[in-house]
C-alpha cells in the first residue's frame, strides 16, 4: 500500500514538474526607466498570472539607442529576444533588417489570434506600417512632445500665462531668470527630436525630402533651411546666460524639471507618470511653441515613443505565446488603464473612445495634450513621421552640431550645413545596404 503510495506520489511529480518544465518563456527587452519601468513589470506579471502556457521574461537594457543596439548585436550573436523594444526613429533601421524581423500582423495571423489593424489610432500605426498598411511592429509606448511647465514658478516670476510661442517662452524664461532661476531659464531633453524633427513638423516645414523618407529611402536632409538656423542661434543667443540651458541628447535630463530647477521643459507627453510621481509643485503640459511669423504653424506634431518588435528565427509555439501577450496589450480595459496611469497614447481607438467617454480628460487634461497636437491638422508631407536610415547614428551627428554651436564652436549656420551633409552621408551608407 505504501509502496503504491510513494509511486503516486512520485508520478504526481512528475506530472508537475513536467508542466512547469512546458511553460514557454517569452523574452522582452526593454528601454524603460522609473514609474514607466514599473508598468511594464506589471504587464508581464499581470500576464503571467492570466495563463499558464507562457511566461513573459523582462530585462532592461538601457536607454532607447541602447537597447536598439543591443537587440541587433543579439540577433547576429543568434540569441535575441522575442521582443525587442525600439524607439522610433529606429523604425527604417529594423525594417532595413531583412530576416531580422517577424512582422507583427503576418505573426498574429499565423497564430490564429484576432487582429484587426484598424482597430488601432491611425496616427499611430501609420508610422508602424509598409506603404501597403501591413503593420510590421506593435505599437506599445507612443507620445509626442509636449512642453511642461511649473506653474508656481511662473507665478512667482510674474508670467501671468503659459507661454504659446517661441518669443513668449523667451520672455518668459528670462523672467524666470530674474527671478532666482540661474541655471536654467527653460530647456529640453533630446535635443535633435526637439529642435528638429518635432520643430520641423510643427512648422510645416521639411526635415528631409521624400516626405522625410517615408516615400523612399533615397531621401536628402534639408533642416538647414534659415527658420530652422534662427532658432538655433535664438538658443545660442540664449544659452551665453542660462536663460536656455541645454540639457542633453536624450531623456536622462528630464529631473531638472521634477527638481524644480528648470520650470518650462520641452519632452515626451510619456513623462507624465515621472511629473506625476516625483513633482512637488502645480505643473501642467501645454502645445510646444511656435514662431508666429511662420505661415501656418503650428501644424501637427509626430509620434515618439516606442513600439514592439519582434524578431525572427523563433519557433512557432513561441510566435504563438507573443501574438496572446500581444493580444493581451491590446485589450481595451488595459489599453485605457495604460494610457490614464502612463501618460502614453491609447493606442486603439476603443480605448481613446472609452477614457474621453469617461470624462476622464476633463480632470486629466495633461493627458490629452499629445492628441490635441497629433491631431491639431491634417498631416502634410512635412508632418506625416519620419523614415531614416541609421536614425541613431544621425540623432548624434545633429546633437554634436547643435553642441558646437552651444559651446561657440562654429556658427548656426556651418553647425546645420555640417549636421545635413554628415547625415546625408550616413543616409546614402544606409541605402547601399537595403538595396
């Protein structure tokens, strides 16, 4: 009887541990950092615990570029993730990959789970998408840039109104500046997105030709047009006496708004949970600036953020554990939940119907801002997205131009010629590759 017993024991064990061992475990790499770092955790745990089949495994691996870079490394090494989280501007990088990828909407149907791509905002997945409108990667984190404002200290400064232009921001920081705001008047993280690229849509003016790449590769730069030159010697008119104060390449800036220290900041509409967390004063979010003497401006702003791709090379049980998880994402409960707790766009339309239903706008209104400039008008070819080639490398060579600039280097002017004929360098590299 005993013997009996044991052996049922024994085989009931078994049972189990041949069960744990059948959980398929699902890789995501990731570039997200405090409260958004903390959303993604509890995506992967909420998950996990919603079936048994696969396990979706987490892992930092730094900042955007970081990430990017080590994705690719891992998929030439033969050992990258399932997921790969990628910035935007990588989007021609990854679809330049061939082999490196598994487009998302030939994924999910061959996984037999549900997908309907005009479920998703068109804003978004637009940019996400072959000339066709086959999506090629989920969009996950998507915002845009939007400038955020410390309101006790504009009050304190005298600013009786949130600044709408970029004449407006100047008086307005200079202010702060008299007021006690010695290091930084107003400032931005990311500088090539900021002063470039979202400046350039805002304006309705090219960054580039062939509606910045997304018509073809064989695309030129162009943001060494004179609006373009003006504002980066207003910056480096400004920056001799910290009224601007640069502050960096990519986010890693973004506390010297939180701290208090800058109290006009220009970044993503996604930092919101971080503003929301860690801000001990009235803040809010407001349209970025604009030169009033330019025809039509402001125009719309583009996307930023982030989508997920997925790699390719991995087995058909595994596709199929990604396709549920991302069928999971999009869920309209979780996408408005996402939205209203990240500050990220919803990025299904179901979503946006049921938080703006809600009302939940009307007391969030920081939360919309993004929406608000995404959708201000119809896109034009200068305002559709952007499309480039080694964007990475590329964002750097604008940011050193813009730094020798800063640093009184070189002129406005020499430091943009210089950032356009580099990048057209790099483009043409990039082209070459993808023929």
């Amino acid at each position: 009887m005993m013997k009996k017993s044991l052996l049922g024991a024994l085989a009931l064990g078994l049972a189990t541990s041949t069960s744990a061992f059948a959980q398929t475990e699902i890789q995501w790499w990731h570039a997200m950092t405090g409260a958004n770092n903390d959303v993604v955790n509890k995506l992967a745990e909420e998950f996990n615990a919603s079936q048994k089949d696969y396990k979706v495994v987490v892992s930092y691996k730094g900042q955007y570029a970081d990430t990017l870079n080590a994705g690719i490394a891992a998929f030439r090494a033969g050992n990258a993730p399932h997921i790969l989280q990628v910035f935007e501007v990588g989007t021609a990088t990854m679809m330049g990959a061939r082999g490196a990828i598994k487009p998302v909407q030939e994924m999910m149907k061959e996984a037999g789970e549900k997908f309907d791509p005009n479920a998703y905002l068109p804003a978004i997945t637009g940019y996400y998408s072959t000339a066709k409108g086959e999506m090629l990667s989920m969009p996950f984190n998507s915002s845009s840039m939007v400038m955020w404002i410390n309101k006790d200290e504009l009050k304190k400064a005298g600013v009786a109104e949130i600044p709408k232009t970029w004449p407006q921001v100047f008086d307005a920081a200079k202010k702060l500046k008299a007021a006690g705001h010695d290091t930084c008047g107003f400032s931005n993280a990311w500088a090539s997105w900021a002063n470039v690229e979202q400046f350039s849509a805002w304006h309705n003016i090219p960054m580039a030709t062939k509606a910045n790449g997304l018509d073809g590769f064989d695309t030129e730069m162009k943001f060494n047009s004179p609006i373009h030159v003006k504002h980066l010697q207003n910056l480096v008119d400004l920056q001799k006496d910290k009224t601007y104060d640069y502050s960096g390449r990519d986010s890693k800036s973004e506390g010297r708004f939180t701290s208090g220290e800058c109290a006009i900041f220009l970044t993503s509409s996604g930092f919101y949970g971080n503003v929301k967390a860690n801000a001990k004063f009235d803040w809010a979010n407001a349209p970025m600036p604009y030169y009033p003497d330019v025809q039509g401006a402001p125009q719309n702003s583009i996307i930023g953020g982030a989508s997920l791709w997925v790699m390719g090379g991995k087995k058909a049980d595994e596709y199929k554990g990604v396709a549920k998880f991302f069928t999971f994402l999009s869920d309209t409960d979780r996408q408005a939940k996402l939205h209203q707790e990240s500050g990220y766009l919803p990025i299904t339309k179901a979503a946006y119907e049921k938080t703006k239903a809600s009302g939940f706008y009307e007391k969030n209104p920081a939360l919309q801002m993004a929406l608000i400039e995404l959708t201000n008008k119809e896109p034009t070819e200068n305002s559709r997205g952007l499309r480039f080639g080694n964007m990475v490398q590329i964002r750097d060579v604008i940011s050193e131009e813009i730094e020798a600039a800063l640093a009184g280097q070189k002129p406005a002017k020499d430091a943009l010629d210089a950032a356009v004929t580099r990048s057209n360098q790099i483009l043409r590299q990039f082209e070459r590759t993808v023929r």
